[in-house]
C-alpha cells in the first residue's frame, strides 16, 4: 500500500500473542455449541408438548 506504516509489533511478539490466546482453549466455540444445542433441545421439547401430546394416543 502507498501509505501504510510499517508494523510496530515484531513478528516473535505477534506469535507471543497468538500462543497466549491459542492456550486458553476453545471456550466460545464450547459455549456456542452449549447454547445451540439447548436452543434445539427446548424446540423439540417445545413441539413434543404442544403438538404431538394434544393430539392423544396413535389409533
């Protein structure tokens, strides 16, 4: 680019920095799964009780 400034962070402090949040895990992807699977579970729950139980027994 014309007009970028060069990088103020050396390329060992970058890797430092990755390494450092590289290490403390995958935490929000776990959190977001969590969620999406809870939101799924209740839909189903959801639909079991207000859809499927109203109707009454298979003849």
């Amino acid at each position: 680019m014309i007009n970028s400034d060069p990088p103020t962070t050396s390329p060992a402090a970058a890797d430092q920095a990755v390494d450092e949040v590289v290490a403390q895990g995958p935490t929000g992807a776990i959190l977001l799964a969590g969620i999406a699977t809870a939101c799924v579970v209740a839909m189903w729950l959801a639909f079991y009780l207000f859809v499927f139980l109203p109707r009454g027994p298979l003849q």
